[in-house]
C-alpha cells in the first residue's frame, strides 16, 4: 500500500484555527491505520462532531463553544483526505470512513460518544451507529438521510437526483479536482453560497474553506467517498453494504433540517425514522438551508444542547 501524502506544513495555518471564546487545543490521533487532526474543547461525556463536504472541522466552530459551555468534552475531527488529516490513496469507502471514527473515539480513551455528524459526517454517523452500535452513545444527523433512504431518492426521485448533481458530476476523472481548486477555490465559495438559506456565510468564513480545498491532495480525497457511493450503486460492494444498513440504529437519534435545503429534498431525509428502534426526534429549521449548524448557530446548538442533556428523549 501506498504511504499516505504528507500534510504540507505550511498549510497548519490553514487548519489549526483559533475559535473565539473556546480554549480549542489541536492534535493528532491514530485511528483505523490513518492520523486524524482533532480540535478539541471541554470536558465530559464525548461528543464527536463530523463535517461534511466542502467543509473540515471548522465548520463546527460555534458547536464546540456551545458543547464546551454545556459541560461536555466536544472533539470535531477532520475527516480522512480533509483538513489536516492524512490524505491516504484508497479506504474511502463508507464502511471504512466509519471505521476512522469509531477508531478516533477509542484512541481518545472514551467507552462511546455521541455521534454528531452533518452531510457526508451524517452519512457516516448513520453507518457507525448500525455497525459500531456499542460505541454510539446517542446519534444527531444534519441534513442526510440514512443511506438506504439516500440511494432510494438517487435512484427513484427524479428531482433529487437533480439536486445531487454535483456528484454525478464527481464521476469524472481529474476535471471536478481541477474545478474545486481554480482561482482559489471559488467553486467552494458558490457551493456554500448555493446551499445555504438567507443568512449566507460571512467572505470570512467562506475565504477559510476556499483556503482549506486547495491544500495539496484534498479536492481529490474529499470527492472520492462521492464517487464510491454513486460507482457503488450497481456494484456487488454497494448491495452488501445496503444490506448491511439494514440493521436498524438502536440508540436516541435526532434528526436536524433545514426547510429550505436545496441539496437534500425535506422529503427524502423524512422518512428516515424508520430505521430507528429508539427514540427519533425529528426537527425541521424553518427558513434554513443546508448548513443550519453555521446559518442559525445559536438556534442550532440550543436544540442539539437541549437534546443531549435530556435524559429521555421522546419518539
């Protein structure tokens, strides 16, 4: 096997950002034969926070104040191939990447954590609570479906096919890597800008993800788990793993939306709850789009703080 690329690392300034008002320590973790970049604030009971795409760590930003404040030990990590975590050449296949994470909670010496996980992260947080059930204390998923209601809408709704097809854009070899890099990354910057509801993020913050895409090896790591799940679909690995998911999550989920979410159809994530024998609490952000956790932070972190702290959460 190939050795993973090094993290370039004049890039650390790209990443290891300061939060206003946490003290966030940054490091690395060994987990699932890779090296994971954490940020970390408080203590107490874990709670694990994975990003999703075109983001890192970073955008949990508020999350880990709020977490911190709420008396619980808040770690987001970068995903494998994103951010300051290693960019190794295959395992980026969603079975793996769930691996990553259920190998981070270990590595911090944690017995479970509460899984948080938004886009991809939400993908992967629902894959990790069905296989690695002992190791998911509660699970909370924004903006994604489960996996076997998200490859029924690829493959039966015509209108969210529609609205995922940047990643049958994915498909192709080297143009999308190229696209997500040119002139600074802009295309991340319109991404964000697209998806997201009325209160758009700052240039700031969007200037932090553009930065962030164009360290060396990442556009291509952070498009590979696209690929597999589309490349999958009419593969014998994407069946075994749709039959895998079957397995229902048994532990308290929350279920977070944005009304005005232009990447997941309200109507494809809904029905999620069926795959849950534990309490499901669904809630829908009215006038939100697909990052409601950066769009309305407080609102956001109000409703995931609440959640986490009640000690038993209704269907």
């Amino acid at each position: 096997m190939t050795d993973p690329a090094p993290f370039p690392e004049q890039s650390a300034s790209v990443v290891r950002l300061d939060v206003p008002g946490a003290e966030v320590t940054h490091r690395d973790v060994a987990a699932n034969g890779a090296r994971f970049h954490i940020a970390e604030a408080g203590d107490g009971p874990l709670v694990l926070l994975l990003h999703g795409f075109p983001q890192f760590w970073w955008t949990w930003r508020h999350q880990l104040t709020a977490l911190a404040d709420a008396g619980f030990r808040a770690v987001a990590m970068d995903m494998r191939g994103v951010g300051g975590s290693d960019r190794t050449p295959r395992g980026y296949d969603p079975a793996n990447l769930a691996l990553d994470l259920t190998g981070v909670i270990r590595s911090l010496g944690e017995p479970d954590a509460a899984v948080v996980g938004h886009d991809l992260g939400g993908y992967l947080a629902w894959t990790a609570a069905a296989m690695r059930p002992k190791l998911v204390r509660r699970l909370a998923v924004v903006s994604m479906p489960h996996p076997r209601r998200w490859r029924a809408a690829m493959l039966a709704d015509v209108r969210q096919s529609a609205a995922l097809s940047h990643i049958w854009g994915f498909q192709r070899p080297w143009i999308p890597e190229r696209r997500l890099t040119a002139d600074d990354g802009a295309l991340v910057a319109r991404l964000i800008q697209d998806w997201s509801g009325p209160g758009l993020p700052d240039e700031k913050a969007l200037e932090v993800y553009r930065r962030a895409m164009c360290i060396p090896s990442t556009a291509h790591c952070a498009i590979e788990p696209y690929r597999w799940l589309v490349r999958s679909l009419a593969r014998p690995d994407g069946f075994q793993f749709n039959r895998r998911m079957k397995r229902p999550v048994r532990v308290p989920t929350l279920h977070l939306h944005g009304s005005l979410d232009p990447v997941i159809r309200t109507r494809s994530a809904a029905g999620s709850g069926q795959y849950v024998e534990a309490p499901y609490r669904w809630r829908l952000f009215d006038g939100l789009g697909h990052f409601p956790h950066e769009e309305d932070p407080v609102t956001f972190s109000t409703e995931l703080v609440n959640w986490l702290k009640d000690p038993e959460p209704d269907r």
